[in-house]
C-alpha cells in the first residue's frame, strides 16, 4: 500500500482513519512510514549502534 493520497497520507493511514482507529495506532503507522522506525539495534555509517 505504497499508494500516495491527496496531504501525503497513505492508503494504510488513510484505511485505519476510516476504520475508527485509535489516534495511537495512526500514529504508529504514519511514524513507521515516514521515520522507518526500527525496533532493532544496527550499526549507522560511523559504526556507532543506534
């Protein structure tokens, strides 16, 4: 779903929206696309782990 909506949403936030979704959830989802969150640790260009 990688399908761009009119302000940029996307058809996941904008299907989770339309689905009474908690504001938590949205937000969840809209800060892994636009941030790619990471729940796991990796080393960045330095070598320093993030």
């Amino acid at each position: 779903m990688s399908q761009k909506v009119r302000y940029g949403l996307s058809a996941a936030v904008l299907a989770l929206i339309a689905a009474g979704a908690s504001a938590p959830d949205i937000l969840d989802q809209f800060l892994d696309e636009k941030e790619g969150n990471h729940t796991t640790a990796y080393r960045d260009g330095a070598g320093i782990w993030t």
